[in-house]
C-alpha cells in the first residue's frame, strides 16, 4: 500500500478534521485519539458546565492531554533504571543470603 493515502474524518466537538494517514494502522490511532479527545472534552463540560467559552474546554484538554503525555515520558526514561535497580537489589538479596 506505498504511496495510498487514506484520509479520516474526525470530529472532536464541532470541529471536523480531515487528516490524511498511509496505514489502516495509523486511520485506528486517529480515530482513538479523536475519541480520547472527544471524551475529555466531554468530562469537562460535564464538570464545568458554565465556562465563558467553548474555548475554555479546549484548552483543558490540550493542557491535560499534555500532561499526560510528559507524565508518560518521564516514566518511560525512569524505566529502565529502575528495572536495573530491582534486578540489582534481586541479586544483592541473593549474595545475602548465602
């Protein structure tokens, strides 16, 4: 499938978003994102019903979005270090008890 564009429609509020993907693979992320956005965006006009402004929602889930997304860097930079300290502190219990 080199070369064959798809193109997705999303709609994430009242906003439609045509954005164009090469695999089937990236149309599924597309679509789960959309859908992750849409539910924020949902929870927080649920829980803040009387924003000024429609704005106000989008920009609290960009905000949270981002967050979580760095949240989601750092552990997986910390994660490998701590792998290599429990398997450390394995093999240390280990020496000990010899």
């Amino acid at each position: 499938m080199e070369g064959n564009k798809i193109t997705v429609n999303v709609r994430i509020g009242n906003v439609t978003l045509p954005m164009t993907v090469s695999t089937t693979e990236e149309e599924e992320v597309v679509r789960n994102a959309a859908s992750l956005v849409q539910s924020k965006l949902n929870s927080f006009r649920d829980k803040f019903p009387k924003l000024p402004s429609e704005e106000y929602y989008y920009v609290m889930v960009a905000v949270d979005t981002a967050l979580e997304a760095l949240s989601a860097s750092n552990k997986a930079s910390i994660e490998p270090v701590m792998d290599i300290i429990e398997d450390l502190e394995k093999e240390i219990d280990e020496v000990i008890k010899k």
